[in-house]
C-alpha cells in the first residue's frame, strides 16, 4: 500500500479530489467497469488483465480517497473549512462518500461496458486518457510536495494501463474500422459531407484535411443552396426572423 502524507491540509483542494473519488473518470467508475467487463470477458487472457487492472483501481480508490479525507479534515471543527463543502461538512461529518468534486452521487451511468471485448478495450483506453489528464490538473494546482508525490503516482499508473489496454487491442488482430460484425454499406461509408458551412461568424470556415481528403468522396451539404447568399444577406434574414418570433410572443403576453 503508497504510504500517503500530506503537509497543510487544503479542503477546497479536498473537494477537487472527490472528482477522481466519486467522479465520471474517479478510481471507482475505472474499478468497476474493467471489473464488470471482465466478468463478461470470455478471453481468458484478457478476462485477467481486466480483473487485474481493475482490482488495482480499487487501490487508488483508497489512496485517492485517504488523501481527500485528509484535506477535508478542517471540516471537522471549522466553520471557515465547512464552507469549503456544506454538504460533506455537514451530513457527512467531514467524510467522504461517493461524491465527485460538485456534491453530485456516483452513478453506475457512469460504466461504459458494451459486451464487445474490442469496443470495451478502446472505451478503457480512452478513460486511462481522461483520468491522466484530471491528475495532471489536480497536480498543477497543488502545492503540497506531500499531496503531489501520491498525485504523480496515480497519474504515472494510469499511463500504465493504458498502454496495456492498447496491446491488448493491438494483438487482437483486427482492422481498427472493424467494428462488430456486420460490414457497413460500401460508397455510404466512405463519404464526406461537408455539413458545416458558412462565411466568418455565421459558420464555420470549410477546411480540407486528410480526414475528408484521403480515400473519401467530398460531398456539399443538401441543405447549403438553401442557405447561399451575401453574410449579410443571411444575417439579415436571420435578424428579420428573430425579431418576427419575438414580435409573436409579446403579443402573446
Ligand atoms: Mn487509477
Ligand atoms: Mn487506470
């Protein structure tokens, strides 16, 4: 177990950590989605690198957890800290439940778990990502070296198992476009449509990249000649209809 130590306590430092307690990306919902898809998992190699990882979690729940409860302590007797978090101070006694930083309850809403091992391995990828870049926030705004040791720990394992996941998904073979099994409609699949249109601050300024350049048809929205015309044109229509509606329901009243 991380020995954790911190110097001043922080509680409104406290309440920022309940988002990697009880939080969308927190140790818990990270715990519990590679627990639970590991359950699911039929590969028995990766059924354990789901539970393994996922059991690590609950680890970092505690430390995570022990260093918010630390922070948090002031709230036990001061007013000053209380106010730092009303909630916590005063129904839980300045402890921790499963909260995030804003006082909203964990939520199993919060587990992406599919049954497709692949789209399960990319989901983890992608929280591994998320709950890096909280840490490298929580660590930029703390000063306690005590606090940012655990922090750093935390932040380095989640790199970790990151790249496990990703060689994990890797060594499965499969084309990253192949997605569950039935193939997706040829021509429809590999077209663009350049859907977002428009001149300065009436829209978006259409832009090539190889994302809509490289083996893909460029398509002009359906709904663009509709919308053709000066930007002055345009926006003088738009202010013409706005003034329209607001004429209508004032008339309502
Ligand atoms: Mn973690
Ligand atoms: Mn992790």
């Amino acid at each position: 177990m991380k020995r954790v130590r911190i110097g001043e306590p922080d509680p409104r430092f406290g309440r920022m950590l309940l988002e990697q307690f009880g939080g969308a990306n927190g140790e818990l919902a990270a715990a519990m989605q590679y627990s639970i898809q590991g359950l699911n998992c039929e590969d028995p190699g990766r059924k354990d690198l789901l539970m393994d990882i996922g059991t690590e979690e609950l680890s970092h729940l505690e430390i995570v957890g022990t260093l918010a409860r630390m922070h948090l302590n002031p709230m036990k007797k001061w007013r000053t800290a209380a106010e730092a978090d009303p909630l916590i101070a005063i129904a839980g006694g300045g402890g921790v439940a499963l909260h995030n930083s804003q006082d909203n309850p964990w939520t199993a809403d919060y587990l992406k778990i599919t049954g497709d091992l692949a789209v399960d391995l990319r989901s983890n990828i992608a929280a591994e990502a998320r709950a890096k870049i909280v840490y490298e926030r929580l660590i930029n705004f703390c000063d306690d070296p005590g606090t940012k040791d655990a922090l750093q720990f935390l932040m380095t394992r989640e790199i970790t198992h990151m790249k496990a996941f990703m060689v994990a998904l890797d060594t499965m073979g499969m084309d990253p476009l192949d997605v569950g099994a039935i193939p997706p409609t040829p021509e429809l699949v590999t077209t663009f449509f350049n859907d977002s249109s428009g001149q300065g601050d009436l829209g978006e300024a259409d832009l090539r990249g190889p994302w809509n350049e490289d083996g893909v048809k460029y398509v002009e929205s359906p709904v663009k000649p509709i919308a053709e015309g000066t930007a002055e044109e345009v926006a003088k229509e738009i202010t013409q209809s706005v003034n329209k509606r607001a004429r209508k329901s004032a008339s309502r009243r």
